[in-house]
C-alpha cells in the first residue's frame, strides 16, 4: 500500500536537498523558495506515476524532462546552468547508488524503485531525518564553501580621520570598475559603513535602496563631491545603480590601493557571511 502524501514528501524532501546540495557544490546562489519549486515538481511527478493510466510518466525520456524542469525552477537565472545540473545529476546518481547498496545489505528504511523514493517508516520519521540530513549537508558544505586565508583579506576604508575595517574577499570574477578611471572598485555592505560617516551625514538604508534619490538627497550635504552614482550589471538586472562613495585611502591585506570608489551595497555580498566586501584580483 503507498500513501500518496508520505510519498510526495518524501520526494520533495529528497529534490529539495538533491538541489541544494548540487547549489553548494557548484558554488551557485541559493533561491530558497525556487528551490521548493523544483522539488514540489518532482514530488508531484512522483506522487503522478501512482495514479491509473500515467506510467507513461516512468519513459527515461518523461524522467529526464522533469529532471530539466526542476534545474529550471531552481537556477533557470544561473548564468552556469550548464555546471549546476551536471553536479545535480551526478549528486543524484551518488544518492540512488547509495540507497541502492543500502537496499543490497538488506535495509529496508528507504527504497528506490524507478526512479521514485519510498519507505515504510513513520512519516515523522522520515520528516525528522531529513532535517538531520539537512543539517549536516548544510554543515559539510559550508565548511567546504569557507575561503582560504589568501582569498579573504582585511580592507581598511579610510574617509577624513575616520576608518572601517572589513572582512574583504578577492574575487577573480569581479569585474566591477570605475567607469570614468577604470580602476577596479570595492564593493562593500553598506550598513558595515556607517561607522565611516559622521553622524546624520551617511546614506540610510533608503538611499542605499533607492540611490538616483538618494544621491540627489545627500549631494547637498558634505558628502556631495565623493558621491557617485555607479552602473552595474548582474543576474537578473541589465542595468543597475550603486551609490558609492570615494574614500581618501583603501588598503587590502598590505597593499595600498589608494582613492578608490567604494560602492555601498543594500544586501549582503555573500550568502554565507564569511565576508562583508568584494573587490577583483590585486
């Protein structure tokens, strides 16, 4: 006897971390909620091919097209699309390999039968060892995502008498310049430079949001001739804007870099927190 709701969480459970294991591993930005999306699409794939009249559903062709539906909903924006869904497939074929084994030794908690996950346990059982899977996938694979020593450095901002130290990673694959020099730009939080304001003077969260106004807010004020408005593209914005500022002296790690832009950006610049700022390859 198969329980149709066990068996579509179950699978939605295992997509979910399918996809976000294959996230992590090919250093992919994480949608939470389109991640759920891809993985409720293979739930109800799974939950389908129970039904009269659908094992049409178990053709390797039908398998393979949710497989590149899922990948869609879950990194269809990813620029490296081509890379995620090679690691989700082959994550996936670890994973069945692995129940698999576990299958030939005789256990009998979690089965794989054409391509679709069942067991026979209590499903809070199950609910309970997919948070505990869950958790552990999030520790390894943030352990592993952690950047060495030489990537990460500590910039030093200094605007006037006041300065900000932040935890700055060098990236190769920024490419962020100033538009009018062509030197490269430190991309950093902007809540993480208030400190390098004096009071009342620094852009608030809303100019940070918001900055064609803001700019026009504070070029008034003392900050007015080292404000500028910078353009950027990334995944999902063709053409955006940063309010930056121009500090008198950034230092990263040894190496003095001089007046450089520094752009105040209204989000975190990484999902993980290992680092507050950005800036290209020295």
């Amino acid at each position: 006897m198969v329980y149709i709701d066990e068996l579509f969480l179950l699978n939605l459970t295992v997509n979910y971390l399918l996809l976000l294991s294959a996230g992590k591993l090919a250093g992919e930005r994480l949608r939470r909620l389109w991640l759920g999306a891809g993985a409720a699409l293979g739930g109800l794939y799974a939950a389908a091919v129970c039904f009269p009249g659908m094992g049409f559903l178990l053709h390797p062709l039908c398998k393979l097209a949710v497989g590149v539906a899922m990948l869609l909903l879950a990194y269809g924006r990813s620029p490296r699309l081509l890379r995620v869904s090679l690691v989700f497939f082959g994550v996936s074929a670890a994973f069945g390999g692995g129940v698999f084994a576990i299958a030939l030794l005789g256990g009998r908690g979690l089965t794989l039968k054409n391509g679709i996950f069942y067991s026979g346990m209590d499903l809070r059982l199950i609910l309970l060892s997919a948070a505990g899977c869950y958790t552990l996938l999030t520790l390894v694979f943030r352990r592993g995502a952690v950047h060495t020593p030489r990537e990460l450095r500590t910039a030093v901002v200094r605007l006037g008498e006041r300065t900000v130290s932040l935890v700055t990673l060098v990236d190769t694959g920024h490419t962020l310049t100033d538009p009018v020099s062509g030197r490269m730009v430190l991309v950093a939080e902007g809540r993480k430079l208030e400190d390098l304001f004096p009071p009342g003077s620094g852009p608030d969260s809303w100019a940070l949001t918001h900055p064609v106004e803001g700019m026009e807010k504070l070029s008034q004020g003392a900050l007015g001739r080292r404000l500028r408005l910078l353009p950027y593209r990334a995944v999902g914005v063709e053409c955006g804007f940063l309010l930056a500022v121009r500090a008198d002296s950034v230092r990263v790690g040894g190496e003095e870099l001089g007046d450089l832009l520094v752009a105040l950006s209204p989000t975190p610049v990484s999902d993980g927190g290992n680092c507050t700022a950005l800036i290209g390859a020295l």
